[in-house]
C-alpha cells in the first residue's frame, strides 16, 4: 500500500513510519521537524520537510495514496496552556487543511492520532469511548476538535475515518524536551544516573502506560480494519498504573539509589486514567503484548540514552 504520514518524525510517527517500510510499503513522510528527529527515519521512507498546513505540498504527496495517518501535532500539554492559539492553528487548522486535501485529491482513508486526553476527568474507570469527553487543556481540547473535524468532514466527502485515542505511549526514542518530559524517559533519565525522581502532587495520580509497539500494531491494523468508518478506539494498555507503583518499577528496572521527591504544589492532572479496550480487541484484533515493566527494560536495552549496565529479565511476551 502508499501511506502518507503526516508528524511522521516524531516519536509514533517514526516507528510507525520503519514498521510500514520493513513491510515493503511505499511510506511517505511529512514533518516540519519543530520536534521530530529525521535520523530516526528509515532510508526507505520518502522524507519530506514541510508545514500540514501547506495544501500544495499536501496535494503533491497525496497523489496515489490508499491510507493518511495523520500524527502532526504539538503534544506538550502545559506549553498548550500558554499558547492555545498555536495549539489551535497546528492540531486543528492543519487538520481540516489535510482533510481538504484528502477530499480535494480523492484519498479514501484517514486514521487521526488522538489522544486519551480527551476524557479528561471521569468518574468511572476503564475510559469507554462512550463517555463523554471532559477536556482540561487546550491540547485535549484540539485533539477532540480534530476528532470532530476528521468526522464530519469525512462524511460529506466519503472519506472513511478512524481516531484512535492513544494513552500514555512510551518507548524507546522518545523526546526528552528540556522542560515539560515524558514522565518515563525522564525517571529512567534521572534514575540511571541516581538523580532525583520528582512526582507530582502525592503520586497516587493513575496513568495507562503502553509501549509504542503495542501503539503500532494497533495504528497498522487501523489502515485496513473494516466496519471503522467513524469509529473512536483507545489504545492503551488496560492496566492502570499510579504514579507511585512506576516510581517504584523505574527504581527496580534501573538497580538505582535515586531520590525521589513529591511536591505537593504541582498539578497531578486528572486523578485516574484506564482504557477500556474492549472496541480495541473487537475492530482492531488489538491485544496489548508487552507489561510495564517488560517495557521499561526493553527501552532500557534500545535506548542508547540510558547505557548504563542494568540487570537481565526474561520477557513475558
């Protein structure tokens, strides 16, 4: 198959990007490199530099594509607090630009990266994709926009759409911005190097951790699963996990003497946070393989970033 992949330098994008091409598709990529890293690319995947937001580019590499997945975002959510305007122009105006390429092209297959965001506080755990989204930034805000965009869009023009709700993907390879991390490459980050763990309010706060290949299998099967059209899907890994239990899983992985400090005056964000993979397994054949902490140590082992001499473990998966 021809795919294009819009972000597709970034964290998932990349690893989606080498996990098409190793399969023998045609994979073109489109990044404007604000964040994403174009080593991290395979050799087989078309790279191209440039904005989402620029519809002739976009018309260009449409051409003969069967399958969009469409990644270009800024993902920080406390940098979206300062700046909701560019939040709003990136993750929503470049996804109704694409989509008007796609409509104005003919491409029959889009799959939006959402996110688990979305929901933002409720009050029942696992997250079904019923319920009914509660925002709380204006990135969560733009990636809901872009749901409802993809949809609506899609439906006018017989465009079949997919948005899967990503949770909290991890992995090797991840961006580890100066300031506002990823809370795990930044434990494993501070903990190999006996630094200081610093946790947010008391840490009871829950998370769904899943490792990024889980998150591509799941984007893979997306391009040609049927019966999807309009469909929201979490992925994530259906186990919740506070912030506390990983603490103590990055301290056990990494053999380390680091420090750990909470500081009651920062925001937890929502208080729980677990998906509901029922749709998952149902349209999706999705079954996540790889357990926290299998997957810290494969990040230890593939992240060049962490050597550091760690102890074995014998996968489950």
């Amino acid at each position: 198959m021809n795919f294009l992949i819009t972000g597709a330098a970034g964290f998932l994008g990349s690893n989606l990007a080498n996990n098409l091409a190793r399969e023998g598709h045609q994979v073109r990529a489109l990044d404007d490199l604000s964040t994403g890293d174009p080593q991290s690319l395979s050799p087989d995947v078309l790279f191209t530099r440039g904005d989402v937001n620029d519809r002739p580019k976009l018309w260009t590499l449409l051409q003969d594509v069967d399958c969009v997945y469409h990644l270009a975002a800024r993902v920080l959510v406390a940098e979206s607090i300062l700046y909701p305007r560019e939040y709003n122009a990136v993750n929503v105006g470049g996804t109704v630009s694409l989509m008007e390429a796609m409509r104005d092209v003919g491409v029959r297959r889009v799959v939006l990266i959402s996110s688990g965001a979305v929901y933002g506080d409720q009050g029942e755990q696992p997250l079904k994709e019923d319920a009914s989204p509660s925002p709380r930034s204006p990135y969560a805000v733009s990636k809901l926009s872009a749901e409802y965009y993809i949809r609506s869009i899609g439906d006018l023009w017989s465009i079949e759409t997919v948005s899967l709700r990503v949770f909290n993907a991890y992995g090797p390879g991840q961006h580890l911005p100066p300031s506002h991390p990823p809370v795990i490459p930044n434990f494993l980050h501070q903990a190999v190097r006996d630094g200081t763990l610093v946790v947010h309010s008391d840490g009871s706060q829950t998370r769904d951790y899943v490792f990024v290949d889980d998150v591509v299998n799941a984007m893979v099967a997306a391009a040609t699963a049927p019966s999807i059209d309009k469909l929201r899907i979490n992925v994530g890994s259906g186990t919740e996990t506070s912030v506390r239990q990983l603490v103590q899983f990055v301290l056990e992985v990494t053999n380390s003497k680091a420090e750990v400090v909470y500081n009651p005056r920062t925001d937890p964000g929502v208080s729980r946070m677990c998906a509901d993979l029922t749709l998952a397994r149902e349209k999706l054949n999705y079954r996540p393989r790889v357990s926290l902490q299998d997957g810290l140590f494969l990040t230890l082992e593939r992240d060049l970033r962490f050597s550091r001499e760690v102890p074995t473990r014998p996968l489950k998966s």
